[in-house]
C-alpha cells in the first residue's frame, strides 16, 4: 500500500511540475481559432482571442526593446479598445494611421504580421505574447495606467524626428518608464 502511495505521489509531482514549468516557459501552445484579426472584438476579461493576442504582442513587441515596458505598452491598447474613441478591435487601434509608428512602415509592417506564436522563437516576442495574453484578461483593478492612451519615445523622436516630445503631449506625462512618457486626457486621432 505505501508503493502505491509513493508511485502516485511522484506521478503528481510530475504533473505539477510539468504544468509549472510550462507557465514559467510558455512553451504550451495557445487554442488555435480561425478568425481575421480585423474582425475580432475582444471583451476584455474573457479567454483572448489567438488572433488578437497576436495582434497586440506584435505591436508590444515593436514599439520597445525594453521588456520592462511591455506591459505598459499592452494596457495603452487596452485602455484604447475600452474607449468609444478607438476602434473596438486590438487590429484597429494598432493599425489605425499614425498610431504605433512601426506599422507605418509598409515593410516592417509585414514583416510584424508574419510574426506568430509560437513559431517565432525571438524571446522578446514571446514575452509580448504572454504579455498580450496577461493584459486581455487581467481585471481594471491591475491597470496601472488608468486613462492612459498615448505615450511617445524621447530618444526616437530627436533621433528621428528632432522633436523632443509630439504636438499632442501637453503638459508632464502622467507616467514615465525609461524614455517613455505616457500621457492621458489626449484627444483620439480624427
């Protein structure tokens, strides 16, 4: 009787492991649905669409080197799709003109949406990923920048641009990360 009790304490062992492990590394793969991600609405709280999962770790992953950032980046989408300013889909916010610079560039452009998970194996994106996946899900109450639907990069806009901040930054940010400044209260793209 005590083997069968060991034998099934280390089977449970290993299934825990397993599962753990997994959550550490995200190596299970996401449900796959098929769906254009033009048209998928998320509502937030709910089990995120692949698609539009893929479509925010995209945009994450583009706008930041710094993993440390990218949550940031996700809950300014977010707070955007929960806007009745914004477009009510995670594609239209991003690809909305002029919003998320890297997908201006018609060829970063396809070369982001070629990017999927988990057949990408860039670490970076696979944490935008699991980040995407966090902020679809998580409840207001994690938001920790409420209201926030802008943000810019100091160092991007001298380098590129000469500017120290967009004409729509006014005033101090109402959060700074590094060199990124997030701003609230700032009037949606017509």
């Amino acid at each position: 009787m005590d083997t069968i009790r060991f034998v099934g304490a280390i089977f449970l062992f290993a299934i825990v492991t397993l599962a753990i492990g997994r959550a550490c590394t995200g190596d299970e793969q996401p449900s796959q649905r098929s769906s254009p991600p033009d048209t998928v609405v998320v509502k937030v709280h709910d089990e995120p669409n692949p698609e539009a999962v893929q479509m925010m770790a995209r945009a994450i992953y583009s706008e930041s080197n710094s993993m440390t950032s990218f949550e940031y980046i996700g809950w300014v989408i977010r707070n955007r799709l929960q806007s009745p300013n914004y477009p009510s889909t995670v594609a239209g916010v991003i690809l909305q003109n002029y919003q998320f610079s890297a997908f201006n560039d018609p060829g970063r452009r396809q070369e982001l949406m070629s990017m999927s998970y988990p057949q990408t194996h860039i670490t970076e994106f696979r944490r935008a990923y699991r980040m995407a996946e966090y902020v679809l899900t998580a409840p207001d109450s994690m938001n920790p920048l409420p209201g926030v639907t802008h943000f810019y990069m100091e160092k991007t806009l001298r380098e590129k641009y000469g500017k120290d901040r967009p004409a729509w930054a006014k005033g101090d940010p109402y959060y700074s990360h590094g060199q990124i400044r997030f701003h609230r209260n700032v009037r949606p793209p017509s």
